[in-house]
C-alpha cells in the first residue's frame, strides 16, 4: 500500500510517517504544499493521502478537488489545525473522508488512518 | 494599563489553546504567568513562530520558545532530528496550531497565512511592529516562553 502525506512541516511529514506504521505502506510518499500533492497523486496512485490545510502555494481544499478529479475514490483524511466547524464541513463536503484536529497524537493519526482503510 | 473586555476573551481563548496543544504533546499543562500589555516588540527567545492573520482581526500572532523546551518537545513526538532547522519548523508548526485552533472561537473571520519562523536574532520585515499587543508568559518543563498576539480591528 502507498501513502502520501500532504503537509508544509517537515516535522509534521515526519511524525505522520512514524504513526502511520512502515508495515502498513510499502511506499510512503511526501509533498509540502497542494500543488505539489496533486503531481505526488498522479505520479504515484497512493491508497491513502494525509492532508494538511494551510499551505503555501495551493491550499488542502483545492488540492483535495484537483486530486479527487483525478480518482473520486480516493481515501483523503484532512489532518489539520483549522478548528472551526465551517472547514471541517468544507473538506468533507469535498471528498475528504475524514477530518483529524491537530495537535494530533501517534494513536490519533494511527487511528484515523485505519478508519479510513477498514472503510 | 487595562485590558478591554474583547482582548480578556480573547486571551482566554489562547490559554486555553496554549493548555491543550501543551498537554496532547508534552504531556503537562503549562504554569500560565500574568499577561502584560507590549507596545515594543520584547526580547525574542531562541525560536519564535509568527502566523499572519487578517479580516476582521488583522496583524499575527508569534510563539517564542527557548531551544531546549524545542528540544524537549521533538522527543516527546519520537523525532531524533534536533538541530535548528528542526527546531524553528517545529516552533512554526506549533504557531500555526494554537492560532488555527482559535478559529474555533473566532470563526472564518480569521484568516490565517502559513507560518513563518525565525532565531532569536532576526524578524521578518513583512512583519510590522504592532502599536499594541498582549504577551502571554507560560513556564513548561522549568522553561519560560510566550504567546504574543498583535491583532487590531
């Protein structure tokens, strides 16, 4: 299985990596902003994409719908700080298929992630 | 000098973002320390965030951190990287937290910018001192840090 994570901190790319297990993901691929997601989606087809929100050059949410042209299946979970509801509804409304608050934990992340893949 | 009714909500809104991003990463609450009205930029610590924010708040929010709390804080999420690159995304991404989180109190009329972050010797000149602002002092782990939000209406 392929993961990409989506997210503008290294430190953050990183702690996603280590949480979301290597014996899960054969392939774990990272990107720092929406734009360069959606190149990472159609080079490499991951099964599951972490998104952050706010990034330079292309935001989550118009990275989510670029992504989600190219396959509407595709398993997005929005991992971000942005706590008001109105975002959250937004990404959803959107395709992703599910929203984690950050700060998030190892578990949290962990968690969410095999939500998404039992789904 | 005292501090207005909007500015006392809205500090409680960040120590009560400050607490909880404190507690899911490092494990402890912080020692919140009494918050003081700024009208010059104060010392900077080792590394400090900046968020910009704008519409009906304008101006941004900063985090200053000393390096070893940074340090401290890169263990507790299982990073072995420690050096100052670590260190200064670190403190950005934290930033970018606790002033996103606020977005539960303030809504979508705050609309936040990706961070930036800086040593303690260097500030970003898009970045223009605020004529006011609230600083937030919080001990962590034996270590002093701060909050400052420069927001104007």
């Amino acid at each position: 299985m392929k993961l990409l994570i989506v997210d503008d901190s290294l430190i953050m790319r990183r702690a996603i990596e280590r949480s979301a297990g290597r014996s899960r993901f054969s392939e774990i691929h990272t990107a720092t902003n929406g734009l360069l997601a959606v190149e990472m989606f159609a080079r490499h087809r991951p099964d599951v994409v972490t998104m952050d929100i706010t990034m330079p050059d292309m935001d989550g949410l118009s990275a989510i719908d670029l992504i989600l042209k190219q396959n509407p299946a595709a398993n997005i979970l929005v991992v971000s700080a942005l706590a008001d509801k109105g975002t959250a509804i937004e990404a959803v409304k959107r395709g992703a298929l599910g929203f984690l608050l950050k700060p998030v934990t190892a578990e949290s992340v962990h968690n969410a992630i095999e939500n998404i893949l039992s789904d | 000098m005292s501090i207005s009714f909007e500015t006392e909500q809205e500090l409680a809104v960040f120590i009560g973002t400050v607490g909880r991003y404190f507690q899911t990463v490092g494990g402890v609450l912080p020692d919140f320390l009494a918050p003081t009205l700024e009208t010059v930029l104060p010392a900077r610590l080792d590394c400090t965030g900046y968020m910009p924010v704008s519409g009906r708040l304008e101006g941004w929010i900063a985090l200053s951190l000393p390096s070893s709390l940074l340090r401290t804080l890169l263990d507790r999420l299982g990073e072995d990287r420690h050096d100052e690159a670590a260190q200064l995304d670190l403190v950005a991404e934290i930033t970018s937290t606790l002033t996103s989180n606020a977005r539960a109190h303030f809504g979508e009329h705050l609309r936040v910018a990706p961070p930036l972050a800086s040593s303690a010797s260097e500030f970003p000149d898009e970045l223009p001192a605020p004529p006011l602002s609230f600083r937030l002092p919080f001990q962590l782990q034996g270590a002093d840090a701060y909050l400052l939000v420069a927001l104007q209406r």
